[in-house]
C-alpha cells in the first residue's frame, strides 16, 4: 500500500513528464490544478498527458485527470475509459438536485488515486483521422498509457481498467491482447444475444456517420442512454450540453460491428471478437437491469461468465431500476459501493 505523499508525489511527477512535442505541435504542459474547487470537497484534480505511438507512425497526446485525495488507502490505481459519445466528464458529472454525480471524485474521497483518460479523438486529447482510429488503435493507446501508469506507480501497486459501454469493450480487448491491468470492471457492457441498438438505415444514424467523426445526440440518443423513471430530467439536459462528444467513426463502426456479429450469430453464439476469451484477471461485469442501450440477452445461453473461460474471479451483478448511463442515473450509488467493495477485497 503507497502512503498518500507518496501518491502525491506519483501524481506530480507525472503530470509534469507527461508533457512532449507532437507531430503537430508542442502540447501545453501538464501539472496545472484543473479543478478550481479542490479546498471544498478535498478532491484535487490534475491533468496530464500521456503520448502513445500508433501504427500510422503518428504520435498522439491523450490527455488524463488525475482525481486524488489526502486519505489515499488504496494500492490499486482505477484507470477510467469512457464510452462512445463521451469523453473522461462522463466520469465526473455535477453536481444536480443536491446529488453528486462525478465517479471519479466519489472514489478519490474513498482513497483510491483514479486517472480518467479522454480516449484519442475525444475531449483535449489529440484526434487522429477518425476512419483510421479503430478498436485495435483504441487497445494499443490504451495498452500504452496503462504502462506509463504502471512505470510510475511502482511494483507495489495495482492497475483496475475501469470501462464504460464501448470503454468497456475497449478495456476488454485491450486487457485480452496485452494484459496490463490486474483487475478489470466493465459497466454498460454484456455479451450474448440481442439485436443491434440503432437502425443503421435511419436517416440520423447515415447523418452522424456522415463525417470521420460522429455527432450523435439528441431524443434518440438521449432514449438509448437513460432509464428515464429513474433520472433526473436536468440530468439528461446537462448531458446534451455539457457531456456529449464526437467519436472517431471507425471506433464507432468497429463497436456496431461487433453488436452485429452477435446479433447474426443468435442466441448461443460465442463471439470472440472483444477478446473476453484471452482475460485472465479477475472481473467485474455490473449491467444496468434497464439498459436499452445494450439490451441484456434474452433467455438461454450462453450466459456471461461463458464468454471469460479464462477467469476464475468473475462476478456479474444486475443494477435494479438503472439504464445505461450508470453514473448519472439518481440510483448511481448501487453500482459505486459495489466497484469500491468489489476493488477493496481485491486490493
């Protein structure tokens, strides 16, 4: 277990050497408190920036928040990756109708150090062409940044991948192809049968595909993201303004590509294309009991922990009353404490 001034000090060394000259431009330095509140809820947030190479010879910047407390317990560090159509906010939502929605703040207090990524192309980090930017790019940034993690964590500490819908099946193939983290949780996510979430000959969908980089929002997307009877309506206008982001298409077409292949195979089929097969962490799979988004499958097999033959530590817990969009549904403390007791009897 790190001592909190070790922590600390972790955090600020990497916040400054993070810092490099892209291809394009040189990046503004890393190390500046990002969060102007820090003295009211004891939380301080840091950005860096985490250079990765990928396979077009290009060097990107993808930007991280370090979330860290005074009281840090914790040796296993919680590496956040977001879902389609978002960037690292969705992990730190406001503060609404006097309840708090930012993940990564909530387990910085509980004495975890917790680093959310912007995945390339989304928030400040950089945006490749976004017909190249695909899963195994996503994989190989991710797998990068986990290493430069681990590099200044030290041998004594731990690495959680902590997923979103397509962060999930980003942590997934990526944890199945390199094997960095020690721990893996996946929320938003669930293999086995089920049909496609969007109709991909509606008009919206060909408009927001239109481009290399989708823009996807709105009632049908807003529709796909939330179990109304259980959000707050300012919520989801927050999240219109405030949290929805672009995505690199060919993520985008990779991810409703492998919705496709589970769809085709039907119920029983055994897609390999996340890698779940290859994971041998131990795993937490958390599905919102009313997520339409993912639409959790039907009755028969295969069940989940089928798709992990290789993990012997697998958990799959049901959300009740919860969509999607976990963190920012009013009943997002269900899935919270059971990730931190999940973690800390891993820890």
């Amino acid at each position: 277990m790190r001592s909190p001034r070790g922590v600390l000090l972790f955090v600020s060394l990497m916040a400054s050497v993070f810092a490099y000259s892209s291809h394009e431009s040189t990046a503004t330095a890393g190390g500046d408190d990002w969060d102007d509140d820090s003295d009211c809820d004891g939380v301080d947030v840091r950005e860096m920036n985490f250079p990765v190479s990928l396979s077009d010879g290009h060097q990107y910047r993808v930007a991280g928040y370090a979330y860290t407390s005074r009281h840090v317990k914790h040796r296993t560090v919680q590496l956040l990756v977001h879902g389609a159509t978002y960037n690292h906010s969705y992990w730190d939502g406001p503060e609404l109708g006097k309840k708090d929605y930012s993940y990564a703040r909530e387990m910085a207090k509980r004495g975890y150090l917790v680093i959310a990524i912007d995945q390339l192309g989304t928030g400040h980090s950089d945006k490749p062409d976004g017909d190249f930017f695909s899963l195994q790019e996503a994989a190989s940034s991710l797998h990068q940044v986990a290493g430069q993690v681990r590099s200044w964590a030290g041998p004594r500490s731990k690495l959680a991948f902590v997923g979103h819908s397509n962060g999930s099946v980003t942590s997934i193939y990526t944890q199945g192809t390199y094997g960095d983290a020690d721990l893996l949780i996946t929320t938003g996510w669930v293999h086995g049968f089920r049909g496609l979430p969007v109709d991909p000959s509606d008009p919206e969908i060909q408009g927001a595909v239109a481009t290399p980089y989708i823009n996807f929002r709105g009632p049908k997307r807003d529709a796909l993201m939330y179990f109304t009877p259980k959000t707050d309506a300012a919520m989801i206008s927050y999240d219109d303004a405030h949290l929805t982001d672009t995505m690199p298409r060919h993520q985008f077409f990779d991810l409703i590509g492998i919705h496709g292949e589970i769809a085709a195979l039907g119920p029983g089929g055994m897609t390999t294309s996340t890698r779940s097969q290859q994971v041998r962490v131990p795993t937490l799979v958390q599905v919102g009991e009313r997520d339409d988004a993912i639409a959790p499958p039907t009755a028969g097999p295969p069940s989940e922990a089928a798709f992990y033959p290789n993990v012997r530590d697998l958990t799959v817990h049901k959300l009740s009353q919860i969509g999607h969009c976990v963190n920012l549904h009013v009943n997002h403390k269900e899935s919270w404490k059971d990730i931190d007791r999940w973690i800390s009897a891993h820890d």
